[in-house]
C-alpha cells in the first residue's frame, strides 16, 4: 500500500503588473469599487495583454479601439509573445528544481488549463513539447478554477494504484486575453489573470506520516449558464462564425450574485465533508488554503467555519484570479514565507466553472 506525497512546488506569473488604477483608464471603475468587491489590488498579465491595455487608456475613442482590435488584432499582429504553456513549463521547471529530479525521471504529468494554446491538442501537448518528451503520458483537464484538485486527485489516484511512481501536477492559466477590457466585460476582466503553479508528486509508503490523505470532489451542471464561455465550443453551428462574434457570444459570461452564493455554500460544505470524512475538526487545521477567487468568498467561509485569519493565506491581492493556477501558487508561496512546517495539515479548496468543487488534504 502507497500514497503520494508532494516533494516540490513552482509557480511562474508574468512580469507585467496591472493595477486597478490602470484598469479604471480603461472603463469605469476605480481601485476603491475593485477592492471593496474582491480584494484585488493588482495582477500579473501577458504582455499582449499589458501592451493592449497601455494603448487602450491612451485611446480617445474606447469602444472604436476595442472593435479595431477584435477587426484586426493589435497593430495587425496576430501571435502572442507568451502562451499558457510557457507558464506551465516555468512553473514546472521549478517545481522540479525543487524536488531535485529532472523531467525525464517523471513518469506521468497532469494538467489542468481554461484557454490551451490551441483548440486541441490541448496545454499538455504542447507542455510535453518543450520538455522535449516524446512518449511520457500526459492527461489534460478543462475543470476551470477547480482544476489543480481535480489534477492532483488524478495524480494520486495513479500513485496509489501503483501505475506511476512520480508524478507531476501543473495548474496553468493565461486568461487575460480572453476578456474584454470595457464597461460591458468589466465584472469579469478586473478578476481574471494569468500564471501557473506546479507541484511533484511521489510515491511514498501508505504508513508514511506525511502526504496526501484524501480528496472530495463534487460538480453539478444544472446551473452551468452562470459562468460559461461558448467561444469555439460546439453549442452554435459553426462553432466560429461573424454572427456569433457579432452577436458577442464568444466573450465569457458570469453571473456574480450567483457564483458567489454558490461558491460559499460549496465551500462550506466540501470543508465539513472533508473534516467529517477523517474525523477532525477545523481547529485541526494548521492552514487552509482557499482558491483566489474573491476575499469576500474567502472571508465569509472562513468566519463561518470559525477559522481564524493566521490558519488562512491569500495572495489575491496581487495576482488575481488564476484558476487552475491559484491554489499550487498559494501552497508554492505559503511554503516560500515559512507558513507550512513538517507535520502541519493543509487543506486544500477550490470552486469554478462546471460548476465544480473540491478539497484535498493532506500532512505536510
């Protein structure tokens, strides 16, 4: 009998930073209006991204600029400088770094990522591809910000059957291109950001004190059309076609109010299933680490559950909202700050799209 056990951790966001104040030249907004809701002060984008928003709050004529660069793309110009997979290889360079293996001793790799490179093959591929591996497996997830407990169920879960010895995990995410940065996508364009986060994952024996412990997922599709995106998805026919740009059905949707209520109910209850589940309660917890998605989510389930602010570590503020990428960027930078020591217990939680949820936990 075996189980796995995290043995290294990596993160990697871009350089360019985009604070709210940036955002409100560009619509209507303000650092006070963004920090009140959701608690971001900035976040970290691609630098089309960072360059499009530069040149959009120059712009005498928002909307004019914004339908030009949809028509033409920026200056014409039609490849990105950075794609998601080259987060996902950074973050994972790392993590492997931090393990002390290279990437030809790992023997499987899960990932889980919104928006991939392409429409398919998906993020993975292309990771494999700058890894130069030619045969090793890759699994690729689409769970959106529950995607890295969804990932790392699955590495696990290969662990434990005795399939795979090492493992490695990467939550990745580029999501800053895919709104529109006006009044009309604002309540989704100020949360969404880009980055990745990598953990490796190796067999240990089942008695060992420290590695994971269990895992809780859960998704229910009844409610799907209050955080969708059908872009190139197979919902309209063609799936690409000037009508369904022209009818703006290719920009994500969410309905706050909803997502919100949703997410800290599920919280909640993925949190108590967990405890229950191995017989411990909240005060057992050395440190709970929540998906970033809004403070105001985060605080709610937290004060709920009687879990005091030093059992918690956020980052939102100055990353965002990075899906996949925001729980393995947390454990990365809770580790990095000395907030995680050997024997502690993590929980893991995260809520998105699908909608799907989930806990993990684990013993340092």
């Amino acid at each position: 009998m075996r189980k796995a056990k995290i043995i290294g951790t990596g993160m990697a966001v871009p350089e360019c930073v985009v604070d709210n104040h940036l955002l409100a030249r560009c619509m209507n907004t303000s650092d006070e209006w963004i920090m009140q809701r959701t608690g971001i002060k900035e976040r970290r984008v691609s630098p089309d991204t960072y360059r499009m928003l530069l040149r959009l709050a120059e712009a005498p004529d928002k909307e004019a600029f914004i339908r030009d660069l949809y028509d033409h793309g920026l200056d014409g110009k039609i490849d990105s400088t950075m794609s998601v997979a080259d987060l996902a290889h950074e973050a994972s360079q790392a993590a492997l770094k931090s393990a002390g293996l290279a990437i030809g001793e790992i023997d499987f790799i899960v990932d889980s990522t919104t928006f991939p490179d392409y429409a398919f093959p998906h993020t993975g591929s292309v990771l494999g591809t700058k890894f130069g591996l030619t045969s090793t497996p890759i699994l690729n997830l689409q769970q959106g910000c529950a995607g890295f407990i969804y990932a790392l169920a699955c590495g696990d879960a290969f662990i434990r059957m005795g399939m795979y010895d090492r493992v490695l995990v990467v939550g990745a995410e580029m999501l800053s291109p895919v709104f529109e940065y006006s009044d009309r996508g604002r309540d989704m364009s100020v949360l969404f950001a880009d980055g990745a986060g990598a953990v490796v994952l190796e067999a240990v024996d089942a008695a060992s004190r420290s590695g994971i412990i269990s895992h809780h997922l859960h998704t229910d599709g009844t409610i799907l059309d209050k955080l969708y995106g059908e872009i190139f998805g197979t919902s309209t026919f063609p799936p690409i076609s000037k009508k369904k740009i022209d009818d703006d059905r290719c920009r994500p949707r969410m309905h706050g109010r909803s997502v919100f209520v949703q997410a800290v109910k599920r919280f909640k209850e993925v949190i108590r299933e967990t405890l229950e589940a191995n017989r411990l309660t909240a005060a057992d917890i050395d440190l709970l680490l929540f998906h970033q998605a809004n403070l105001r989510i985060i605080d709610s389930v937290a004060e709920h559950l009687k879990i005091p602010p030093a059992k918690t570590f956020t980052n939102l503020h100055k990353y965002g909202n990075t899906s996949a990428a925001s729980v393995p960027i947390c454990l990365h930078e809770a580790l990095a700050e000395g907030r995680i020591h050997e024997g502690d217990l993590i929980l893991m939680a995260a809520f998105g799209t699908g909608f799907a949820w989930g806990a993990s936990l684990l013993r340092w």
